[in-house]
C-alpha cells in the first residue's frame, strides 16, 4: 500500500476528513484485532521520522488504519462490531504507537467517546453513531478548556428553535483536525435538563472552526489544535448525558487512562526497538550496555502486565459497575499509567544516550521518541496518580472520578 503523501500544509491551514470511500470489514475477534495492529505498524514505521521531522499529516495513514476495522473495535457486537476487551484495546493502541506515538494517539478519544456513547446514549443514539463509525467515520474531540482548573467546562448548550445552540471555545483537540465528528463537552442549561453533556458534532456543521494550532514539540503530527463553535445547531439526538460519567461509578474516565497507558506503554516499546538497532550494529561486546538493555526489557515488560491487568480490571467493572469495582480500576489504571511513564521515559533516555550527538539523532530520527514520550507523558501529572494510588491503598479512598487519574 502507498501511503506516501505531499507535504502538510502549513501550521493554520484547516484541511477536513473526506467521506470514507469503503466501508471498512468488521475483524472478527481480539487476536484478529491484534494482528492487524502489528501489520499497521509495520507499515507506519518506515516514515514515522519522516512524518515527525516534516510534521507531515498522516491522512493516509489514518485512513489505511480506519480501512483495517480497527476504529470500530469497540463497538458493542450487538451493533456489528468486534467488541474486544479493553486489554486488547490497549494492546492495539500500544502496538500502533510503537511504530507512531502520533497515529496511536489520534484514536484515543474517539475509543472514549465511544464508551460514554455505550453508557449513556439511548438505544437510537447508539444506532446512529456506532453505524457512522462502522461505516468509517472518525470520531475527535473537542473537551479541554483554558484557564480554569475545576474540570467545568464553560462552553453552553441552550435551547434554540427545536433543538440547541451550542458556543464555546475548546482547546488540545487531538484528532478533531481527522474528523468526521467531534464530541464537545459542554454545560447543558434550560428545558429542566442541566448538567454536563457530550455532544456529537459534525465536522462540517456551519459554525464550527477548528484550527491547526498545535505546535507540540513531540506528538507533533496528532492535530491536537483549537476549536471553536459559534451559534452550531444541534439537534438532539447529538445529545448524550455526560454527567453520569462524573457523579456515577463508571469506566469512562478509567477506559481513557487506560490508552494513555498503552500510548506510553508503545512509545517506550519502540525507543528499546530502536536502541537494538542501534546496540546490534556496533560489534563490540559490552556488559554495561546489556544490563542497561536488560533493565530496561524487564521494566517494560512489568509495565506491559500492569497494563494487562488494568485493562482486566476495567472489563470487570463494566460488567458489574459500582463504586468499588470502578475504584478498583481507577487505581489499578492509575498504578499502570506510573509505571509506563517511568519505563517510557527511561527507554526513550537511554536511546537519547546511544545514538549520540544531536546531529545523529536528527539523521536517524531516533529523538522523536523521547520528544514524543516527554510531551505525552505531561498529559496528566504522574504526583495525582501516584497519590491516589497510595490514598486508595493505605486510606480506602476511591480515586476521583474527573477522569484524569
């Protein structure tokens, strides 16, 4: 497959998704799911330093990946999708972004707004939305929001003619420059229906302004830019209840902390790939370097079963949500996210030392990873999760439900 592409336009340019032009086949279990992830990789690594170094937008690629099934492996069977575990969720997460930090992360929130969609949407908003995504449409996002820290959003949904309007302005949008839609959060006021909402809304619809902004020094091509709505009509089946997520015991917040696990996780996997290479080339034995290597294999791999387990314990709490099997999870997600931003960062250092000079690491491109995982990993400060972890264990203290443990 020929994913080559001309060059991005540049930073402030706005160009939109495309209609899907087939609908993508339905992979039929977990291990189908897996291996279609090592064959995307393998086809995103060749020019992922391409990519990075040019901030060359992968629209191919997204398409290739959306082409595979893989953007609808969460949806439910009972709607035509594959319905995978949330451990094989991550699992293709952190095999993608091995190979891209940028392309694992893209999904991220379109797999959680998927998951507020399966909690909490009516039967006939899940129709509608799980078939848009089964038929190829990507889902963004649009919920971070500048200059407060209380978790509120301040951006309005009100009531207008028959249905709402919805205004505010959203910043960090990674994946809102891909899509077809683009979740909002936003505080729903009038008709005896308060509360925090997640609104589904098209890319094209008048009144919606996204803009390619972000100017990361890693995860530099995820089109985690800005977006603003001006007096957009929604109507209301775009509407699903998002409050539930916060207030009630849930796995949204733990499914979303989870894929910033495996994207760590896959970016740490791939600077030990890379560091291989490297150590592989040179013929000269050297213990140090092998039990660097060493240390750094097993604190992966400890990350990769923490992980595991995480994903576990969110699909036991699925089945049986209620305040201790979420807290359950919440902690256990929390411990995994610790530990693969450590072993991330300590892979993506050590390959900083070996491959040398700054000269060679822009050659190779091999600086990208620890750019990637240093700017990934200030997603969510790691001081909350491992408070919260200790609080739960040593206090009983269920980890708070804002979604960013």
């Amino acid at each position: 497959m020929n994913l080559s592409l001309s060059p991005a336009p540049p930073c402030g340019a706005t160009p939109r998704a495309q209609p899907p032009a087939h609908v993508p086949g339905r992979l039929a279990d977990d291990a189908a799911a897996v291996a279609a992830a090592h064959r995307l990789a393998a086809l995103f690594a060749p020019e992922a330093a391409l990519r990075d170094r040019t901030r060359r937008l992968p629209w191919a690629e997204l398409d290739a990946f959306v082409a595979s099934g893989l953007w609808a492996i969460s949806v439910p069977r009972a709607f035509g999708g594959t319905g995978v575990s949330s451990a094989t969720l991550a699992e293709v997460v952190a095999a993608v972004s091995a190979a891209d930090g940028s392309l694992g992360q893209i999904p991220q929130n379109h797999f959680f707004a998927l998951e507020v969609l399966r909690r909490h949407g009516s039967a006939a908003q899940q129709g509608l939305l799980f078939g848009r995504v089964l038929a190829g449409e990507r889902l963004g996002n649009a919920l971070a929001e500048i200059g407060h820290k209380d978790f509120q959003r301040r951006t309005q949904l009100v009531p207008a003619g028959d249905g709402w309007r919805l205004d505010g302005r959203k910043f960090y949008c990674t994946g809102a420059l891909y899509a077809h839609w683009i979740p909002t959060l936003a505080l729903r006021t009038g008709h005896g229906q308060p509360g925090q909402v997640l609104v589904f809304v098209p890319r094209d619809a008048q009144g919606v302004t996204v803009t390619d902004d972000w100017d990361g020094f890693g995860q530099r091509v995820t089109g985690s830019g800005s977006v603003a709505f001006d007096g957009v009509h929604v109507r209301d089946e775009w509407v699903v209840p998002y409050a539930p997520s916060a207030e009630e015991p849930t796995t949204a917040g733990p499914l979303a902390q989870l894929l910033h696990a495996a994207i760590d996780l896959g970016l740490g996997q791939g600077a030990l790939a890379a560091a291989l290479e490297l150590l592989r080339q040179n013929t000269s034995p050297d213990r140090a370097l092998a039990r660097q290597v060493g240390e750094l294999d097993l604190q992966l791999r400890a990350a990769r079963a923490l992980v595991r387990r995480a994903g576990g314990t969110v699909d036991a709490s699925r089945a049986a949500p209620d305040g201790a099997s979420v807290a359950a999870a919440s902690a256990a997600v929390a411990e995994a996210r610790a530990l693969t931003t450590t072993a991330a960062l300590a892979a993506s250092g050590q390959l900083f030392e070996l491959a040398g000079p700054g000269s060679a690491q822009e050659h190779l491109g091999l600086d990208r990873f620890w750019r990637n995982v240093r700017t990934h990993t200030l997603h969510d400060p790691l001081r909350w999760r491992v408070h919260a972890v200790g609080d739960y264990h040593l206090n009983g203290k269920a980890p708070p439900r804002h979604g960013a443990i």
